[in-house]
C-alpha cells in the first residue's frame, strides 16, 4: 500500500499521507515516498497542492519503531550526506515543497508532531482544525529536531518560541499556533478550507502565481535588498504583456473567468 497518494484534478495536486494505523507517522520508507510526491509534481501542470493525512492525524512524528534502526546504523552516514541538494533525505521532506514552484497547503488535524510538525512547516500555508496539536516532539527522544524546522521555523516566528517548543516538547493547541505565527488560520474542515483556497489559488495567473512564490522565496532567505529589489522587477517584466496577464486583463473586463489553457 502507497504511504503517500497523489492525484491532480483541474490543476490541483491532492497529497495524502496514506498510514493511518500509525497516524501517518514517518519512516524511511515513507520518508521517501515523501520526497517523491514532490519530485513527481515539479514538472507538473498544477497550479496548487493541497497536503493532508489520512485517518485520525495530520502526522504524529516519526515512527517511534524506527529508532531503534536508525540508531544501529552510523549516525554520521545517515544525516550528514547531501543527497538532496543542501539537504538530507529526512531534511527533504519538508523542504522539497519549498522547492515545489506553486503554492502548497498543508490542512492539519490531529497530531501534528515532530517530523508532521516539520512537514507542515514545508508548506506554504497552513490550515488547521480546531482540535489539532502542534508540537517540536524531538526532544521527547533526546533529539533535536532535524527535519528542516530551524532552516523554516525562525521566519515564522519568534526565537522564544521556538526555545519555548524545542526545549519542552510540549504540545500546544491550534490557536496557540496561529497565535505565534505557526498557524496560517483555523477551519472547522481544514480540507475543505484548504481546497477551497487552492480553487482560488488556481483561477490566478500560473506565471504569476509561480513569479510569486520565487519572490517570496528570495526575500525570504537573508538577501540584500538591492537584490530583492532588482528581482522584483525582473520577475514583473517576465509577466507584463504576456500571454497569461493579457488572459487575466480580458477575463477581468468580460467578467468572466480566465482560461490559461493553451496559453504560456
């Protein structure tokens, strides 16, 4: 059985985490899986992705039955080797939806707790349930979290929060989350919630769209402002007067929806 499942309809990709009986929780195998899913979609023709789990839980961690296997192995070969351009395999897991060029949404319930916490950082945006719990379970294990969460967590929230959450492990609720910045909004249907902002997402200019996240992305990561500023206008060249912003000027004076089909 697939631990991950992948299905695009009208330009969106639909990504579920598929282990139930274990609340989705990640080991290598999946782990990889993962990583796939998202290497599967970077030459897709989708507009957004919707991330979410199967059965009780978002992701509640990894697989407590992989420790033991990960700690009889060489440590140094199993998180130090590259294998995914500055990442590790683990390190992947979140950070290959950064990379995904089209906004990603993570709809969370249940559990979402170390490597599912990390997961969902990965994600563009992030809807929640009411009854969702969020925690840096890492250090419950004598670990540190290691899954990309320090590489995300700093720009969404601030440095004693994240001390707070790595240092206890402690859960916390869904509207604490949202309150520190963790959280993009809660939804009592965070699927639905989240579909429905990708329907949306996907209506607007696919080059746009993408132009968008690559500006955000580079803004993100410590760059000069002179650098971002000359991004900026680059990218808004790249779109004024092509195909898709004539498409959206048209659609908008017709009042009527746009159609990107055929048209790059």
């Amino acid at each position: 059985m697939s631990r991950v499942i992948v299905e695009i309809e009208d330009h969106i990709a639909k990504v579920t985490l598929n282990r139930p009986d274990k609340m989705n929780a990640v080991d290598p195998a999946m782990a990889e899986e993962i990583v796939e899913a998202g290497q599967s979609l970077m030459g897709a023709d989708i507009r957004a992705v919707v991330m979410s789990g199967e059965g009780k839980s978002f992701c509640a961690g990894l697989d407590v039955m992989s420790f033991a296997q990960l700690a009889a192995g060489d440590p140094e070969a199993l998180v130090m080797p590259r294998t995914h351009g500055n990442s590790n395999l683990f390190q992947e897991v979140a950070m290959i939806w950064r990379r995904l060029p089209v906004p990603v949404i993570a709809a969370l319930h249940g559990a979402v707790y170390g490597a599912g916490f990390q997961l969902a950082l990965g994600a563009d945006i992030r809807i929640a349930n009411q009854d969702a719990k969020l925690a840096i379970m890492e250090m419950k294990w004598g670990l540190i979290p290691d899954m990309g969460g320090m590489a995300l967590l700093p720009q969404l929230t601030r440095s004693d929060v994240v001390r707070r959450m790595t240092y206890s492990a402690a859960p916390i609720t869904a509207e604490r989350a949202a309150a520190w910045g963790l959280v993009t909004e809660l939804a009592e249907g965070p699927h639905g919630a989240a579909m429905a902002l990708a329907t949306e997402i996907a209506g607007k200019s696919p080059s746009a769209i993408r132009a968008a996240k690559r500006l955000i992305g580079l803004a993100e990561s410590g760059v000069d402002q002179d650098t971002v500023l000359l991004a900026e206008s680059r990218e808004q060249a790249g779109l004024i007067g092509k195909p898709h912003q004539m498409e959206v000027i048209s659609a908008n004076m017709s009042g009527r929806k746009p159609d990107f089909s055929g048209k790059a």
